[in-house]
C-alpha cells in the first residue's frame, strides 16, 4: 500500500481525531462516575459510621470486579469488536453508578461498586484497541496520551460539580447525574463509530495512511500463547506495581486532605483541580514525547524507555510527602506524581501495539490491566489497615515514590527491544 506523508494528509477527513473525542469523553464520564464516591466519602463516612477498614473494602470491591472485568473484556473486544461490547459496558456502569442511590450500608455500596467496576473495566480495552486500529504507530502515544487525559478531566469535574449537586439536591443524585451521562455518551458511540475499512466519513487517503505501518496478521491468537508471552509478563508485572499509586491517589486523597490539612468537601475544587490539570498536562506531554522521539528519527525501544524513565524519576520527589509539608507543597508534589504516572500511562499502553497485532491488543491490556488491579487491591486493603493501625500517611507516601523506578527496571529487563512479535 502506498504510505501517505502527514503532509498530503492534511486537509483531508481526518476523522480519526473524532473517534479519539469520542474516546476522550468516555474515559471523562468513567472517572467522573469512579470519583464521586472517593468525593463524598469523608461525608458519607460520618453519615454511615464507616471504619477505614469499611472504606476499604468498599474500594476492595470496585477492584475486584474491574479485575474481573479485565480478564473477560479484552477477550471480547478482540473476538467481537468495539462498537457492540463497549456499548453494553458503558450502557452497564452508566446504571451500576445510579445504582448508590439505593445503598444505605457497607454492603450496598460495595455491590454498587462491584458492577461500576465490571461496566468500568471496558473502557481502557476498548480505547486503546480503538488507538491501534485508528492511528499508526508514530501517533497512538500522544492519541493515547489525549485520551487518558480524559481521567484527569473526569477528576476536574469532580470536585466542581459534585458539591453542588449535594448541596442543592442531596447526594443520592451525585450518582444520578452523573450515571446519566452516559447514556449520553452511549448515543453518540452508536451513531458515529465503525471500524476505518467500513467507516463511510473516512477518506482513501486517511485510510491509507491509518494503514500505512508494516502489514500484520490478522488472525486470531489463542490466549494461552499470549499469557505466556515474556513481555506480556514483563508488562503485567510492571503494572503490578506502578497502577496503585494512581489508584492509591484516586480513592484516598480527598481523604487524605482533609485529615491532613483540614480541607472539607466545598474546600476540594482548588487542589484536586491543580492535580489533575498539571497530571493532564505530562499525560499529553508523556505522549508527545515520546511520539516526537520517533517522528525525529529515534527507535521506537528508545524513545518509549527514555520517556517511561523520566517519568519514574518524576514521580519519585511524591516520597517527601512523608515529612508532612505545608498543604500546597504537597499539592506540588502529588502533582508531579500523577502528571509522571498520566505520562507513564501513555506510554506503557502503547507498548502493547507496539509489539503486539491489532487482534490482540485489546486481551493483553485485559490481561495486564488485571495485574495491575490485583496489585491494587493488595495496596488498598492494606492502605485501610495501615490507617486504621497508626492513623498516619507517612509510610505510604514513602513506598509509593518508589514503584514506578521498580516498573522501569522491570520493563529494561524483561523487554530487552521493543518490536512487533511474530506469533508464526
């Protein structure tokens, strides 16, 4: 097939940015629905007399099940295709996320929770397998870059819009609202997406420069010969370690916060929005970097592990948190740390379609998405009970600084080269 130079594309449909609006959108309403819960809970734990432990728990069970979720999803996705599995799950998370409305105890909400996080488990399979089929491989990083910085946005709003809404209409309908957005969303999936060779708003020319990397299989690939991939291992163990800290950072620093430093629920807006707007920022920058390398000329192995590195060593000042600085030193610091996570984020994503076909990709970010939820689930459970014992966020922050220079080590090692592997 003839390449198709940047140049002589422009002007042209350029529809693939749309469908990454789209991909955009739904990772917004997936952490705008997943944080309205870490958002009221200060409140709701003094309305229901939960322990930390409960808390605890009750994130417990949202892991659990986007675990689950992960290891079936991806699988699906590859065997079915996108427009169909995504349109269920958000369709399901969209009513699970109502669904708090009618809890009242411990119990309640972590079964709400467990079916948000099985709706919830769709979304990062279903984009980045979106990613690999809609871009070539010099722009999936900064397209992945873009659309996971939708998580920051669905954090943004949060803070914003969340207090409001309780206030003026109680928190039940926290959930409500929000929980209707996707059905919104849902809408617009259906009416605009197909795959590129089908799409009927995509050009030659852009189909032809999405298809314009090497050919690759398009054959099915059994999941067994994937699980025992070495860089599917290497990847899998790298998540293991680096997804708790932003999942750490996701549940527990609305609470941290305010044990910390005093800061209530209409208190949240100025600081939760300066984390997530600077993590926003080194997502996109996580992404472009590393595409840049590539487009300037460097490997792909080099530019994805230099900017994976600079990331780790971005997220490692997060440990100083453990001596207790003034409130916006420490919002300084937690910043850095979720803007190198966003920005490791992109980049450990796109290794998958670095190296694996289009086929695959949505199952091994299943599959690696599953590690990183059970390397969660351990950090959470044992974040409650750490809480619970000394009252204090000290040896949590002096850990947590630590993982993503551990998940660079294990990548350098278990993926001496990153290449596209032959499964013949």
């Amino acid at each position: 097939m003839e390449l198709i130079t940047e140049k002589e594309n422009k002007g042209d449909s350029n529809y693939r940015w749309k469908i990454l609006a789209l991909l955009f959108f739904s990772t917004t309403i997936n952490y705008l629905d997943r944080n309205v819960l870490s958002i009221l809970a200060p409140t709701l734990q003094k309305k229901y007399g939960w322990s930390e432990i409960d808390y605890g728990y009750i994130v417990t069970a949202f892991q659990l099940a986007y675990g689950l979720g992960v290891i079936f999803v991806g699988k699906l996705l590859d065997r079915f295709g996108n427009r169909v599995i995504f349109a269920i799950a958000i369709l399901a998370w969209s009513l699970a996320g109502m669904g708090h409305a009618l809890a009242k105890t411990v119990i309640g909400f972590a079964l709400a929770r467990f079916f948000l996080g099985l709706g919830e488990s769709a979304n990062f399979p279903a984009s980045v397998k979106t990613v690999a089929e809609w871009f070539p491989k010099k722009e999936r990083a900064l397209a992945t870059g873009i659309f996971n910085a939708g998580s920051n946005i669905g954090a943004i709003l949060a803070p914003l819009l969340i207090p409001f809404v309780v206030l003026s209409y109680g928190w039940q309908w926290a959930f409500i609202f929000t929980g209707f957005l996707g059905v919104i969303w849902l809408f617009c999936w259906l009416v605009s997406y197909q795959v590129p060779e089908k799409h009927k708003k995509v050009s030659a020319v852009e189909l032809a420069y999405i298809n314009s990397d090497e050919p690759e299989s398009l054959a099915k690939i059994g999941w067994l010969k994937l699980v025992v991939r070495r860089e599917t291992i290497t990847i899998c163990l790298s998540r293991f370690f680096t997804d708790p800290v932003w999942w750490f950072l996701l549940y527990w620093l609305p609470k941290f916060l305010d044990k910390q430093y005093g800061v209530g629920l209409t208190g949240l807006e100025i600081p939760l929005i300066t984390i997530y707007i600077v993590a926003d920022l080194g997502g996109i920058a996580g992404g472009w970097l590393s595409s840049h390398y590539i487009k300037n000329g460097m490997s792909i192995d080099r530019s994805r592990k230099r900017t994976m590195l600079l990331c780790a060593l971005c997220a490692l000042p997060v440990i100083f948190i453990a001596q207790v600085p003034p409130l916006w030193v420490s919002i300084g610091l937690i910043s850095l740390a979720g803007a190198a996570h966003c920005g490791w984020a992109a980049n450990i994503f796109t290794l998958v379609s670095d190296q694996f076909p289009k086929t695959a990709v949505a199952t091994i970010i299943g599959i690696s998405t599953f590690a990183a939820v059970l390397g969660s689930v351990l950090v959470s459970s044992a974040v409650g009970f750490v809480l619970e014992k000394t009252g204090s966020y000290s040896l949590i922050f002096a850990t947590m600084g630590f993982m993503y220079l551990l998940g660079w080590i294990i990548i350098k090692i278990g993926i001496p080269r990153i290449k596209s592997i032959s499964f013949n």
